[in-house]
C-alpha cells in the first residue's frame, strides 16, 4: 500500500549538517579531549587522511571520557 503523504516525511539528509570539527585517524587523544572541549556536538567525524576523504567511522564524547577513566586507572600504583 502507498502512503500519499510518505513524500512529505523527513528524511537523514534533511537533517543533516555539516561538521564542524573532524578529526584523522592519527589524532591524540589529548587533541579529541580538547576539541570536545571546545564543541558541543557528542561524536566527531573520523576521516581518511587524504582526499577523497571518506568516512571511517565517529568519536562519541563518551569514547574520550572512557579512555581517560581507562588511562587513569592503568596508571594507579598497585
């Protein structure tokens, strides 16, 4: 069956923007951590060094807070 209306509906790129901050797959976390800081998006884009860039995948802010906490307890003395 056919929605009529279906052509009046959202779609992902109708609410897509551009990103404001991306980041390569060699970026320190301490560079992540700071530009998290300074957005406030909760994933960044993760892109391929060179053009054409393509998507590798994202970095959620709780990815950075999970890798700090994790560092955080490895350094811990016994």
């Amino acid at each position: 069956m056919y929605d009529h209306n279906a052509s009046q509906l959202v779609r992902a790129g109708d609410l897509a923007s551009e990103p404001t901050a991306m980041l390569f797959p060699d970026e320190l976390t301490i560079h992540t951590f700071e530009l998290f800081q300074a957005e406030t998006d909760d994933c960044v884009p993760v892109i391929t060094l060179s053009e054409p860039y393509e998507l590798l995948g994202v970095v959620r802010r709780s990815d950075v807070m999970d890798a700090f906490i994790t560092q955080r307890h490895k350094r811990r003395p016994s």
